[in-house]
C-alpha cells in the first residue's frame, strides 16, 4: 500500500520583485518564516494536473499540492462539526 504525504508543498511566482513586500527568515531551524507579496487582481483559479491547485494573478501564480476533492472533503468534515 503506498504511504500517503500529508505535507503540502507551494510556490510563489512573481513577476517582479516589486511585488514582494516582505520576506522574514532566521537563522534558527525552529524559527517562523513569513513570505508576503501579492500576485495581482484574480484572472483565474483552476486545478493544474488535477493536483495542483493554482491561483493566477495579474502579478504572479501561487501553487500548492491540493487535489479539488481534498477541499470538498474538508469542507464537509467542517460542515459537520
């Protein structure tokens, strides 16, 4: 039976660096990391593969490894609490 990953990966792709407006790391292993920026006014979200979500902007693309039935699946466990 295949082990399934429950981590997320995403990436941020900018048009420019002018679009980053912060980006906070340290040193540590334990320490937070912040990265915030903006990708734009919505021009479309849609499922790249069936399992990538991917959100483009006017100023940059955001993608994440989550399936459409992960999400609706979600949303029904919350329904039900």
């Amino acid at each position: 039976m295949q082990e399934i990953n429950k981590e997320r990966s995403f990436s941020v792709e900018l048009k420019s660096k002018a679009n980053l407006k912060n980006v906070t790391m340290t040193n540590g292993g334990q320490e937070n990391v912040l990265i915030e920026g903006t990708i734009g006014e919505l021009l479309r979200a849609e499922f790249a593969e069936g399992i990538i979500l991917e959100i483009v902007g006017s100023n940059g693309v955001l993608r994440i490894n989550l399936t459409e039935k992960e999400i609706q699946r979600n949303q029904k466990q919350e329904m039900e609490v």
